[in-house]
C-alpha cells in the first residue's frame, strides 16, 4: 500500500513537473484572458479598444505569476487604428486567490505607426491648442514604442510606468522651412529623455546625446540637454532673436560650429524661464559693420574689419527673447584683420543688470592706432597691444576702468574715463601720457582729478590738433567735459602751437559750467620773451568774450598756408559770442608779409606787375590790418576787412560757408591812387598829404568766389573809390 502511495505521489509529482516545465518553456493558447487584458487596457486609456486573437500562457514559477502573451491584435480608438506586435501581461496567481486585482503589468509593443495617426489618436482625448499647432506643423514621420505599465493591489496604474521607442524622419514645417529629424525617447516615472536626436535643418545637422523633460507639477516642467553642429550656415536674421546681430554685422549667413548645453522650466503654456545656455562656437568669418566716422579714423579703417577664427565660449542665464534683461558671459578670442593687417584680439564681455562689462585685448604689431587729438599714430612692427576695461551703463555710458595703449616706448594709460553715446568725454580720473608723435615731438603729460577739479600738468605738449580743433569751433560750443561744472588748473613747461613754434612756461586756469568754457586766463611766452595773453570771460551783458594778444603773432599767423613769410607785427583779438552768434575784431598792426598767392593773383590780372613782384619777392609791409566779422554756425560773414600799407591798401567784404563755398568782392588800390585821391580834398588833402602826387590814378576791384580747393578770381579797373573807402583810409591816416 505504501508502495502504491508512493507510485501515485511520485506520478502526480511528475505530471505536475511536466505541466509547470510545458507551461513555463511551451506554454498553452486560450481565449479565457482576452476579457481581463482588453478591461486593463481601458486603464490605460478609455477610449481604447481590442481585439484579440488567441493568447499565449507562460508560467513564471519564481514568483507564482502567468506571462499572458498576445501578438498582432487590433488596438483602435475611434475610426483610427494603432499597428501593435505584442501585448504581454504579467498575471498573479496569488493575488487572484486572495481576490485582489490579478494583473500586474501590462507590457505593449509597437508596429510602426505613422506619426500624423498618433497625433489623431491624442487629440480625441487631449485636444488643445497646442496639440492642433503639432498636427498643422507635423507633416510626416514614423514612431515604434514599447510600454510597461504596472498596476497596484487596487489595480490603478503606478508612477513607474516606462515607454520608449524611436521617431525616425520625422518630417516638421517651420515657416518656409523643413525640419528633418530622428531620436530615440523614453518616459519614465514622468521623465521624458530624448536620446541620440539628429535633425536637419536648412541643410545644416544638429545633433544630441540626451535632452531630459522632467515633470516638476502640473503645468511645469525642467528641460535640459545637449546639442552641437559641425560647421554649418546660419542666417544672421535667424539669431536676431538671440543677439541683435544684423546691425553689426555685413554677413548675410555665417559658418558656425557648436557646442552647447542647456537648461529651462518652461510651463503648460509654453512659456519659458529660469533659461541657461552654456555654448561653444567656432564662427569662421565675421565681417564688421561699424559705421562710425570716429572710430574708423581711431582704428585706420580704409576698407574693412574682419574677425577670423573665431572661438567664443557664450554663458546666458535669462529669456533670450529679452536679452537686454538677460545675464550673459561671454569669453573669446579671433584674429583681427584691419585692411588685410592681422592682429590678435581677445575679449570677455558680462551683462548683469542690464550693465554690460567688457574686457579686452587688442594687438598692435600690424595695425595701428590714430589718436588726432595728440597728432599721435603707432608704429608698426613694436611690440604693443590695447587693453579696454570698461562699462556700458543703462543710460548708454561709457565708462573705461581702464585704457591702456602700450606701443614700444609710447605708453598713453588713463583710468575711468567716461563717455556719452556720442562718444564725448564727461569724466576722467586720470591719464598718463608718455608718447612720441607724428611730429617727433616727447610728449610728457599727466591729468589728475582732486575732488571735482583737474590738473594738467607736464613737460611737453603737441598742441597743434588742440588747437586747430579750438579754432574751427565756435569757443562758445567747445565742450571739455560734457555737462560738468567744474575747474582745470594747466601748469606745461612747453607747449607746440605747431611742429616749429612753442611757448614756455604756460600757466593758465580754466572754469566749465555744464562742460563749456565759462572764465579762461593763460598766460605763457615765446622764446624771445614775448608774452601770448589768452582769456574768456563774461561781460555785464553776459556775453563771452575772448581776447588774444601778443607782440610776436608770427607762429599764430603761420598756420594759415594762404599766408607765406608773415614778420613782425602786433595781433589784438576780440571775439564777442552768445548762444550760436559770435562777432569778432582781428587787428594787426605793423606787419609785413612776402608771399599772399592769392593778393599776388589779383595784382597781376590787375597789371600791377611791379607790386606783385614785391609781394613774392621782399614782401609788402602793412602798417594796419583789421578785420570785422560774425560767425552763425558754419557761416562766417566778413562785414570788412581792411589793410593799409606804403605800397597797397585795400578793403573786403563777402561771406564764406565752412567746406562750401567762399564769396568775397573788394577794392584794392596802390598807395599813389589814395594819395592823389586824398589829396585832392580840398584843406583835409592839403594837410593829411601835401601836394606831392605820384602819377597814375587807378585802382582796381575783384571778386573771390567757389569751393574753397577750387576758387576764380575776377578783377575789373576802376577810376574811382568809394567814399566808404575813403572814410576808412582818412581813419587810418588820421590814427
């Protein structure tokens, strides 16, 4: 009996190990389970429906459980249809002998759908604004997935669910544009990753290892990834978004490689923030389109500057649509071709609170440097360089920590200097000057601020620009220090009135109110110990009123290339101004000039050999010289200018537009005609000449007009002169 016993336990124990070893490796086919998987498939979503063929039952021993297995069924929703391979669900034995929920997974694997059918299927359920813009912009592609979904003891569907799949030519319409792209995704546990992404797009490839999507709540999420290109070409109004690059900029497109890693919250509505780029670009060629008259004369410009080999490291914390508010670094460093010189730059730039600081660093060996103010211009071929520390505030300043120009032995080093947009100078704290210039001339100066005043003070000054740009300029409108108050103590050993001529010694004090020149007193002098008196002041009426007077006006008067061998003489001159009108009084008395190419012109179409040959030979002495004028922005009126001398007297008036056009008529006589004429007054002529009349009594008039590089000379005889001209003479005469 126990033998039996044992037979039947040891038969029973062998069919059941070949029931569980058929089911576990072979498996057995039912349609009992098609009920249970098409119930836990609404759990998915209810809107989906199955049909099933036969399934396929494995048992998994280890755990008590049965891998239910069904291939190709048909999964719809609707009128649309969703290709499936295999469904696979895990039930429990267990968990059905305790009357729980028996599923314990459901496990879905994909045919490949078409992109525009999943998109159908999404919207029945979850149809909104921004799933009817994908339907629009998505024209083709294919998508192949695979899911696992696991159920609690309640049978919900947990948090860890995981699917993923891969997108291949998924074809997007961006404006004008297709957008070609492949990746692989995964979903898990509310974390989307979209891994190992290619996209074309305007012919160029961008690629990514991984981009993360993490669900933070309900309408937000964290967004992070990478992203890089081989060289490709980019339109420059593409990025105006980012950076406003057209205005800077001649290329139409640019060759850029990249690298770049990023990181965003961006919400239900698909609005950004909390944006951060961290990018490497290689840009080939960066042609500048810097139109600033100032800055090409600074930098030599001719023809072009160009950035080559460009390598930037770009950092931005903020919306890149707003990039004035946002926070960016960006580090990067290219060869600088001015008119084919090459030179090394490299720069840093940081934007924080709308401030931008830059730091950079320019190589002077093949290009140079222009600095009119000084007449200064460096020298190729030194070891020299340019570095700008400086600032953009928000109100459009400029403000320089730092300028130091470093070119062999020249060193021109000045610290926070401010500047306008318009790239006027409204502050300094200090400069220190040691330079040789265009002139040959050691420059050797250096300007202090103590409090809110100046000092200019030095060894050797090249004034010559200074003071060209002082004398082309209403004295009235010369602006020092943009809109500041404030006072400029000048001490210079030697100062250049032009590459030949210089005084010594010249102390002066200068008074600014809102940057213009309110009190000016300079007093220096010349190697032979003749004083230049220079001052501006307000008179009771409050108009400015400018005096310059010296006994050695020669270096003054040698300026003007029209004059040629100006000696001797006395210069008074008186400027009256107020708000854009200025008239002025220049008086020389007791000069002589040998070379006027202009009076020799007319004296010679005049017939009056003899004194145009004094005036290029020995020269013709005045002994008076006084001119009237008025001055309204570029237009200078000369009510009249009148000369009289031994040999020539004449008189002139007219007007000449600054870079226009010059107009001007006169009267010019030889001393014998305004002797007879004089003479013949009666009792007045007795006593002023005498009786002695040379012979000829003539005189000529003349008119001077054109552009001033191109001006025509007329004359016309005349026998008579006017009594203005008269009244003048017997003026002088009677002096």
């Amino acid at each position: 009996m126990l033998k039996i016993i044992s037979k039947v336990l040891l038969l029973i124990l062998i069919i059941i190990t070949i029931l569980v070893s058929y089911l576990t490796f072979i498996g057995v086919k039912t349609e009992s389970f098609n009920y249970l998987i098409s119930e836990n498939i609404k759990k998915i979503d209810k809107n989906l429906n199955i049909e099933l063929n036969k399934v396929f039952l494995k048992l998994n021993p280890s755990n008590l459980s049965i891998s239910i297995v069904t291939e190709n069924p048909k999964l719809f929703s609707g009128k649309i249809n969703l290709k499936i391979k295999k469904i696979k669900t895990e039930f429990s034995v267990l968990s059905y002998i305790k009357n729980e929920p028996p599923i314990k997974s459901i496990n879905l694997n994909s045919d490949i759908n078409n992109i525009k059918s999943i998109l159908k299927y999404i919207r029945l359920f979850k149809d909104n604004f921004r799933m009817m813009l994908a339907s629009k912009f998505v024209q083709d592609g294919i998508i192949q997935t695979g899911m696992i979904f696991n159920f609690d003891k309640k049978g919900k569907i947990k948090n860890d669910y995981l699917i993923e799949g891969h997108v291949k030519n998924l074809k997007i319409k961006y404006s004008e544009n297709n957008l070609l792209t492949n990746f692989k995704f995964t979903l898990l546990n509310d974390q989307y990753s979209i891994i190992n992404s290619n996209t074309k797009f305007n012919n160029n490839l961008l690629e990514s290892q991984l981009i993360k999507i993490k669900k933070i709540n309900k309408k937000n999420y964290l967004v992070e990834g990478d992203v890089k290109s081989t060289e490709s070409k980019i339109l420059t109004k593409d990025l105006d978004n980012l950076f406003p690059l057209t205005k800077y900029l001649k290329n139409k497109d640019l060759k850029i490689s990249t690298s770049n890693r990023f990181k965003f919250n961006i919400n239900d509505k698909l609005k950004t923030k909390k944006f951060n780029l961290s990018s490497n670009l290689i840009i080939s060629d960066l042609d500048l389109n810097f139109v600033n008259s100032k800055l090409d004369k600074t930098l030599l410009v001719k023809k072009f500057i160009k950035l080559t080999n460009n390598k930037i490291n770009l950092n931005l914390d903020g919306n890149p649509k707003n990039i004035k508010e946002a926070k960016f670094k960006i580090n990067g460093n290219s060869n600088i071709i001015i008119d084919d010189k090459n030179d090394q730059i490299s720069y840093e730039i940081l934007q924080e609170d709308g401030i931008k600081k830059i730091n950079t660093n320019i190589g002077l060996i093949n290009n140079q440097i222009n600095i009119d103010l000084f007449n200064f211009t460096s020298k190729k071929n030194l070891d020299g360089f340019i570095k700008l520390d400086f600032e953009i505030l928000k109100d459009k300043i400029f403000k320089f920590k730092e300028i130091n120009l470093v070119n062999g032995n020249n060193r021109l080093i000045s610290n926070n200097l401010k500047l306008n947009n318009k790239l006027e100078l409204i502050d300094l704290e200090s400069a220190n000057l040691e330079f040789k210039n265009n002139h040959g001339l050691n420059n050797k100066i250096q300007i202090l601020k103590t409090k809110n005043n100046f000092i200019i003070k030095g060894e050797l000054l090249d004034g010559t620009s200074i003071i060209n740009k002082f004398l082309n300029e209403d004295n009235d409108k010369v602006n020092i220090l943009k809109g500041k108050n404030t006072k400029i103590n000048v001490k210079i050993k030697k100062l250049y009135l032009n590459k030949k001529d210089y005084v010594n010694n010249l102390d002066g004090k200068i008074t600014l109110r809102k940057g213009e020149i309110f009190d000016l007193d300079f007093l220096s002098y010349f190697p032979n110990k003749e004083a230049l008196i220079f001052n501006i002041k307000l008179n009771s009426e409050g108009n400015k009123v400018t005096t310059l007077t010296t006994n050695f006006p020669k270096p003054l008067v040698s300026r003007y290339k029209f004059i040629q061998g100006f000696e001797e003489g006395v210069l008074d001159l008186q400027t009256i101004s107020q708000n854009d009108i200025s008239d002025s009084t220049l008086i020389i008395d007791n000069f002589k000039v040998k070379k006027i190419p202009v009076l020799a012109k007319i004296l010679t179409l005049a017939s009056l050999q003899g004194i145009a040959d004094l005036l290029t030979g020995e020269g013709i002495r005045f002994t008076d010289f006084e001119m009237k004028s008025s001055k309204v922005n570029n237009l200078t009126t000369i009510e009249e200018i009148y000369a009289i001398g031994p040999a020539i007297s004449l008189m002139m008036e007219g007007y000449i537009e600054k870079d226009q056009v010059v107009s001007l008529r006169g009267t010019l006589v030889p001393a014998t005609t305004i002797n007879r004429t004089i003479s013949s007054i009666p009792l007045i002529g007795d006593i002023l000449v005498g009786k002695k009349v040379g012979e000829g009594v003539f005189g000529v008039s003349f008119k001077i007009k054109g552009h001033p590089n191109n001006l025509k000379t007329t004359v016309n005889p005349i026998k008579t002169l006017t009594p203005r001209f008269i009244t003048r003479t017997l003026e002088k005469i009677k002096n």
